[in-house]
C-alpha cells in the first residue's frame, strides 16, 4: 500500500468508484480509494440501480446525462462489458393538471440541456406500458432513456479503469483516523499503516458520519430503510415482446422495472423508518434489514389497483436495504464546510443512476476548482449546524414520503420549521406572516390577509398575487418594513483587511468611512463567485475600524470559507461571523425617511445621509446600523439590529410608521420589485458558469486594478461571450417565467431562464434569462417554453423601473 497519494477517496460504492475514476480522467493518477470492506458492500450492492434523466434542475439533468454516456460506453466495452439496459423509457405519472405542469416545466428545462422529454396523456401511458390502468391518472412524463445498469458491474468497471489509470484500489482497509497536518494535508490512519494525502474524499454512504467524526463535522445525511420485492414471471411481460419501460407513481407512492420475466417493485411508504441514528453495527456489510412486508400494505393496495396484474403474482425474494437522505433530498458533493482539502460526495439517494455524474463533477471540483456547472444545487455548504440529526431525520422522513413529488414553486413542506427564528418569528406570525425558510430561518414571505386564507400550489399565478400587489404598492406609495434574518454578515477588521478585499473584489470598494458599495468576487477561472455589500464603519464606542461583508443568507459558509481560503499568512486581517446576532429591519417606500426620523436622532436628510451611506445610531433605544441601500429600487434603508435589541426597533419602527400608512411585506414583493429593478439573486442569476461581462455586470469590473481571476477574466473577454443575461417581458398573464424555462428562436434552445416573477409596479410579466449573444439587443423577440406552451417575448432594457434610479436616491 502506498504510503502518500495525492487524493485518498474513502468509500468503495459507486460514489467513491466514480470519484477516483473521474480524478483519473482529469490527469491525476497518485490517487487512491480504500474501502473497509469489499467494493459494493455498502448501498451500492442492493440497489433498485434504475438509470433515469430526469432532473428537477439542469445541474441534475447533466450529470445524469454524463452518467448516462459513460454507463453505455462501459456497457460496450469489449474487455470488460457491463449488465446496462438503455433505452427502455421510462413514465412518471400524474393525476393532478398541477402535476403535468410541472412535467411540462422540466421538459422545457431538460430541453435546455438537450434532452427531450415527452408529456403523455393517459391513453398514451397505457399504450406504452399495457400493465397499468388509467383510472385516476391526466398523464405522465416520458423518458426515452430510462433503464437500469448492474451496479456490481459498474463499480468493478470503475475500478478496473482507474486502476489502469494509475490509481490504487484497497479493500478490507478501513479508516480508523484521520488528522490535519498545519499545512492543511491529512494523515489517514489504517490497521495497514498511515497515508499522507493532500486531500481527502468522504464517500461513505450510510456510514458517512464515522468518517465524519474523524474530521470533527457532522453530515446532515440520515438513512432509510427502503423495500422492494423482486415478482414471479408475469405472462403478459413475455407477451410483450420487448423490455416494458420504467414506472413511477407520485399517486401511489411506488416504482417498478422489468427484472427478467417479472417485475422489481420499490415502495415509498408513509410509514416509513430510520436506520441507524444510534450508530451501525461495525459488522453490517452485504447485510439488509428484516423484511417488514406490513409496513408497506397501503401503498401496495395501490400499486394493486394501478397495475391489476399484481394481484396475480407471486414474490420471489424481499430486499429491504438502507438508503441514504440529505436534508434536502439532494447529495452533497463538494467541499466540506470549514475544513480544507477534504471534499465529499454522500446522501446520494439515486447514487447508481447519478453516480456517474456525480463524480465527474467531484473530480472537477478537486481538480480545477469549479465544474463544468454550476453545483451550489449539491453543495455540502448549504446547510449549517442547525442540520443537527433530530432535523436531519425529519427532512429525511418528508422526502421519503415524496419521492416522487416534486416540490412546487412556493411550496414550503412542514418538516423541521423553526429551526432558526429570531424574537420576531412569533410577533409577525400573530400578525398573519406566511413564512418561507431561507437557510433555515423562518422569513416571511407575504402577510395573509385572514387566517383562513391558503394558496393553491402550482406553476401559475396563486391566490397570493393580489396580496402581494398590495404589499409592493404599500412600498411604492407609502412606506413598508420587512424582516429579513439570516442575512450573512462578517465583520473584517485589522490592518490589510481593506487591502485584502481590494484583492479579492473585480471593482471598487468604498474609499471612506461611512460609505456602501456593492462588488463582486472572482473564482480563479474569472466567472462570478460571489456578491457583496461592503461597508466602511469608523472607529466608535462599538469597536475599531472594520469593514461589514454582507450577502445572501445561504452564501454564509460559501463565503466564509473563500474569504478564509485566501488571507495570507502575513497579513493582518480577521474575519468575525455576525450573521446569527444580527438581523436586518428593511424600511422601504417614499416616507421611509419620515419613519426613521421620527425614532431615531440625528440628521437623516438626503444631504446628511445620501445614498450607499452607513452610519451608527439608535433606533429608540435599540443601537443600530443604518445603511441607505435599496433591493426594492424605493428609498430604503437595511436597518442592522442585535438580536437582543429586534423587538424593541421593529416596536418603535411599527408604531411610528402607523401615522405613515406603514405595511409589513415578504420577499414575494421583493421578488416582484428586485426584477423590475434589474437586480440579481445569488445562485439564481448569478452562476459559476458565466462571468461578469456575460451577466451584464460590466461597470463592477475595474481591469485597471489587479484583483483575484483577472487573468482568467482576460482570456475569457479576448474569446467574446457565449451567453448574455437579459431582462425579458413575457407576454403571459396567467403564469411567470421558471428558472430552467428555454428560451426558443426558430425551434431551437436559444437560452435558459434564470428568475422570473410578474411586475407589479410596471405592469410587466418578466423574467432573466442567459441567451445567445445575438438575441441580446432590446427588441429582439424570443419564445418561452413555458408549461409546454411557446409564449412571445421580447428583450427589453435591464431596469423597467425607474431606469435612473432616482426614487432610491430620495
């Protein structure tokens, strides 16, 4: 066994087998994967191992497409060929017009990345699929590429290749310790000797958190028992004549494949069961859990009444199995948060049918950085200490529960709410706040206007649109005040810190005390890694010179660890988190400044406090940090509170904005009026897979300043743009333009919606979508598949609203 290795990639399922291939292919051969036990003696070994391209995003939909690629290229290699069925198809069904929306929605997305899916009705289903019946059914989705593979096969082949490449494969060597070193390599401890590497790979699957505790994180993946039976030979299969596709039911909670002469049947039941929260057993390896047949009865009597024949067969053998679930349903592949050089690639659910992809991407990360796509969808940062493992196994509950049900735009699951709330959670609750998590925190996302009212979840325009209408319209004419936690927040001080972000941000920063400015930092291959607000606060009784860094609430430990990544070692700078102490109260609207003058001391007047200024002050008594900065494009200023003090400022706020006309409002009306504005959303609009210049962010870049990525960004200028963001007005009254939509000319996917939502203070349904360079001028005309129908639309100028920005200025 080696010694040293480049990448030690821990787990030998396919998650790890897929890693160290895929490190191979992007040149680095002094890489190794130890596994305690056999390959595919884990997860990987018992997998229902269907192949499907159906993704909720685009990331999803590439890299099972890669995964798609490299699994028929492995099935028709000569030396050593793998068990992979292609092509069978495959039907997701649907018994709710919400529901073939939302099918239509991601044929239009998958479009994007060519991929054609195909919407049925339920006449069609059963002419592809003679074993179901129609009743209670509108439709389904049709994915001609749908099958399964061997997942044995697969790894072995996996393996071999890698080892080919140069890489070292070690079986019955499990971890037993991992250290950092000061230079941030790993010593890896086995029972055969210690291996010094420079990064290391968790790919554990179900025992993730072992390793995890070893590097002192904890993963928010939980495992679930999950069941399938395997059926005797049904006649009409043979009759058939062909491989019947592949079935997933949303209306009962099932899936099924051919299995040679039978069928593989999987249950999603609602009674439903976690594995292993109190610890493994260090000897379950190629095992299952008892069969448990009674758990799943009413999700099979509805499997019975969907596929009659069923009923008329026998079963051969039971698989129940541990499967693995993020909090979130989605993997985790990338960096481990705050830990360096150590990576991750777990919570892979559907690991064999997204494998594939999944370490490619990994293998980019590790290698060059960044993917090939944005992967903030599988990011392991998304998630904080509040995914403690209580949380963990709730979300993981819910997601079992629904499989195969899509989350809906607006749609907020009830499982582990609350999990960060602020003194105001439960004071705008009685108020009537409808809330939407963002990175755990409860914020709010528009006020009901009775207690009764609930909306209809689905693509189009829902029962909160006029409600929302009149928040923005509140902030419009009079004055509104919004919560918005979580808000992320590192205070930078010490004697480069100005120095330091001067380096890492493409444009110019505040030159004084008492100024805002907004920028932009640069990944190494120049495209946009992150936005912030930096604001330069002098020395005062509440601490020295500093500088507040502040960004969307999910980037908190993204940005954290970039900024921390690239301080040098003699440099004098330090980086403090206020992100949970602090909240921000939004005052927005043209009396706005009335309101603030009327709690708080000082002059507040356009001359004594302009635009993108900050200043300490009191808010009655509550110390605050003002900041005249606007997301709505009204005068508006964040008003940064303690904790400790948010009740009392939002009281004096509220009671003074009475006299005002002062309304709460939620991020729908920012949402409304972010777009109007021309303003971006973190991972939304802003991606790793565009850079500055593509995104329209010209007059942020300073190329006569060095800064982090410059040279990068030069390169990729000299070659000229291959996307550019444009605002678009959608000539659709009934339904906004969702992020994925393609954006079509002449029959052919011309580019991809990133954000949409209706305008209300402009009357326009809009939308920004990355398009081809040609179609970026305004008053160039494009279509929008959008719910499956192709609605005009036309590139307009990127500000709607108030062009020259005079009513934020005051």
């Amino acid at each position: 066994m080696r010694n040293s290795a480049r990448v030690v990639v821990i787990g030998g399922g396919i998650a790890g087998c897929s890693t160290l291939y895929h490190l191979t292919r992007e040149g680095w051969s002094d890489v190794m994967l130890l596994e305690r036990d056999e390959l595919t003696s884990g997860t990987t070994w018992h997998s229902a191992a269907q192949v499907t391209n159906f993704g909720t995003s685009q990331t999803m939909v590439g890299l099972k497409s890669h995964s798609i690629a490299l699994y028929q290229e492995l099935r028709d290699d000569p030396d050593y060929p793998v068990g992979y069925h292609h092509g069978d198809g495959g039907i997701r069904l649907a018994n709710t017009e919400a529901q073939m929306d939302g099918y239509r929605h991601f044929a239009s997305m998958a479009r994007g990345m060519g991929v054609e899916f195909e919407v049925l009705d339920a006449a069609e289903c059963a002419r592809r699929h003679p074993l179901i019946s129609t009743e209670n059914l509108l439709g389904g989705l049709w994915d001609p590429s749908d099958g399964d593979i061997d997942p044995a096969q697969l790894c072995q082949a996996l393996a071999r290749r890698a080892r080919k490449a140069g890489a070292e494969v070690m079986r019955n060597t499990p971890v037993t310790g991992l250290r950092q070193l000061d230079d941030d390599s790993w010593i890896v401890t086995t029972p055969q000797g210690e291996i010094h590497a420079q990064i290391v790979v968790n790919a554990c699957g179900y025992r993730v958190n072992e390793v995890g505790a070893m590097m002192g994180v904890h993963h928010p993946v939980m495992s679930m028992e999950h069941q399938y039976f395997v059926t005797e030979d049904i006649p009409a299969i043979a009759a058939a004549g062909h491989r019947m596709p592949l079935l997933r039911c949303p209306i009962s909670d099932y899936y099924c494949r051919p299995e040679r002469g039978g069928l593989l049947v999987g249950f999603y039941e609602q009674h439903c069961r976690t594995w292993g929260m109190d610890g493994i057993d260090p000897h379950f390896t190629n095992a299952l859990c008892p069969d448990d047949l009674d758990r799943i009865m009413d999700v099979l009597e509805g499997a019975f009444a969907r596929m009659p024949a069923l009923r008329e067969t026998g079963i051969k053998r039971v698989v129940n199995g541990p499967i693995t679930y993020t909090i979130d349903g989605a993997p985790l592949v990338g960096p481990i948060p705050g830990r360096r050089n150590a990576f991750c690639i777990i919570g892979l659910r559907a690991g064999l049918g997204e494998g594939g992809g999944h370490g490619w991407l990994l293998a980019q990360q590790i290698v060059h950085g960044e993917a090939c796509y944005d992967t903030w969808a599988l990011d392991p940062r998304r998630f904080g200490p509040e995914a403690n493992t209580e949380l963990c196994s709730q979300m993981a509950i819910q997601e079992y529960r629904n499989e195969f049900r899509f989350h809906f735009p607006n749609e907020q699951r009830p499982a582990g709410r609350n999990a960060k709330t602020t003194p105001l959670t439960p004071v705008l609750a009685a108020e009537g706040a409808a809330f939407a998590p963002v990175d755990g925190w409860e914020r709010v996302e528009y006020i009901r206007p009775a207690p009764e009212f609930t909306v209809t979840h689905g693509f189009r325009f829902d029962e909160a649109f006029d409600v929302v209408a009149e928040e923005v319209r509140a902030v419009q004419q009079a004055v509104g005040l919004a919560e918005v936690n979580g808000f992320n927040r590192i205070e930078i001080t010490g004697a480069d810190a100005q120095a330091f972000l001067d380096r890492m941000c493409c444009g110019r920063l505040p030159a004084r005390d008492g100024r805002v400015g907004l920028g932009y930092l640069l990944n190494d291959h120049g495209m946009v890694k992150a936005e912030a607000t930096f604001a330069r606060l002098p020395a005062s009784d509440r601490g020295g010179p500093r500088i507040w860094y502040g960004s969307a609430a999910a980037s908190a430990r993204h940005d954290m660890d970039w900024l921390c990544q690239h301080v040098r070692p003699d440099e004098d700078v330090r980086l403090t988190s206020l992100t949970n102490s602090h909240t921000v109260l939004v005052l927005a609207g043209p009396k706005a400044r009335a309101v603030l003058c009327a709690v708080s001391r000082g002059d507040w007047s356009a001359g004594a406090f302009p635009w993108l200024s900050v200043r300490e002050a009191f808010v009655g008594i509550a110390p605050v940090t003002v900041m005249s900065v606007s997301f709505s494009g009204e005068l508006a200023y964040e008003i940064h509170v303690p904790n400790a003090s948010l009740l009392v400022a939002f009281t004096a706020l509220r009671e003074a904005g009475a006299a005002q006309g002062l309304r709460l409002f939620g991020s729908r009306a920012v949402e409304s009026m972010r777009l109007e504005k021309g303003f971006l959303h973190w991972k939304a609009d802003l991606l790793t897979e565009f850079d500055p210049f593509e995104t329209g962010l010209d007059r942020f870049v300073r190329l006569d300043k060095d800064f982090h990525g410059k040279a990068a960004l030069l390169a990729r200028q000299e070659a000229g743009p291959r996307r550019r963001l444009v605002t678009l007005s959608v000539a659709a009254t009934d339904r906004a333009a969702h992020p994925g939509a393609s954006a079509m000319r002449d029959g052919a996917v011309m580019g991809t919606v990133t954000s949409g939502a209706w305008g209300h203070r402009t009357g326009l349904n809009l939308a920004l979508a990355f398009v081809a360079p040609a179609l970026s001028t305004p008053g160039t005309r494009v279509t929008l598949d959008l719910l499956g129908d192709l609605v005009p639309a036309e590139v307009i100028p990127p500000c709607p609203y108030d062009p020259g920005h005079l009513r934020m200025r005051g």
